[in-house]
C-alpha cells in the first residue's frame, strides 16, 4: 500500500506548494477561467475523498481488488474532459482480474490520455 500511498503524498505536496507559491498570479479573473478552475478543484477533491474511501474499505476488508476500482472511476471522471479516458475505464474494468495486464493498460492509458497531449 506504501507504493500507492507515498508518490501520492509527495505528488500532493508538490502541487499544495505550488498553488500556494502562485496564488497571488492569477492567469484569468473572467467567469469561464473561475467556472473551469472551479471544475478542476472540485474533480480534484473528489478524487481526494475517492482514495480515502477505496483505501479504506480495501484495508477492512482485506482485499485490495477493490483499490483496483479507483484508477478506473478516476479515469471515467476524466472522460468528462475526454473520450479517451472513458476508453480506459471500460478496459481497466474489464481487465480487473488479471494484475499485470491491468497495470499495463493502466501505464498505457496514463501515457496515451495524459502524457501524450500535454
């Protein structure tokens, strides 16, 4: 659970820190650059308080196949902003049962929907 846990953590820190560097430059004051800002957060926090529950239950119940379902409600919440990720939710479900497959397709997806265009 560590390999999950601390990349996270660090990850979390790094952008906490940032924001909190560049919060006084704001790149946009208009009503789309809120509504879009606005957007994002809330995904983001949404994605926060998904983790907290997966890890849990997987850590009652003993069964950590249930953490493999957040990387796929993740993506679908990112195939509000692009088709390519609710590609990936569907593959990732259907591949839920064979570990290493999943983590390819999952690396794959990463690279592919987020990497890639960026």
């Amino acid at each position: 659970m560590l390999i999950g846990i601390v990349p996270t953590a660090l990850f979390m820190a790094v952008i906490f820190y940032q924001g909190w560097r560049k919060r006084i430059r704001s790149a946009g004051a208009g009503t789309t650059s809120r509504a879009v800002k606005a957007a994002f957060t809330e995904a983001g926090i949404a994605t926060i308080v998904m983790a907290l529950v997966f890890g849990w239950v997987a850590y009652q119940r003993q069964d950590w196949s249930i953490w493999f379902l957040y990387p796929v409600v993740v993506c679908a919440l990112q195939g509000a902003t692009a088709i390519g990720w609710f590609a990936a939710a569907a593959c990732l479900g259907l591949l839920i049962d064979q570990t290493q497959t999943y983590l390819l397709a999952l690396g794959v997806a990463l690279i592919i929907c987020m990497a890639l265009p960026g």
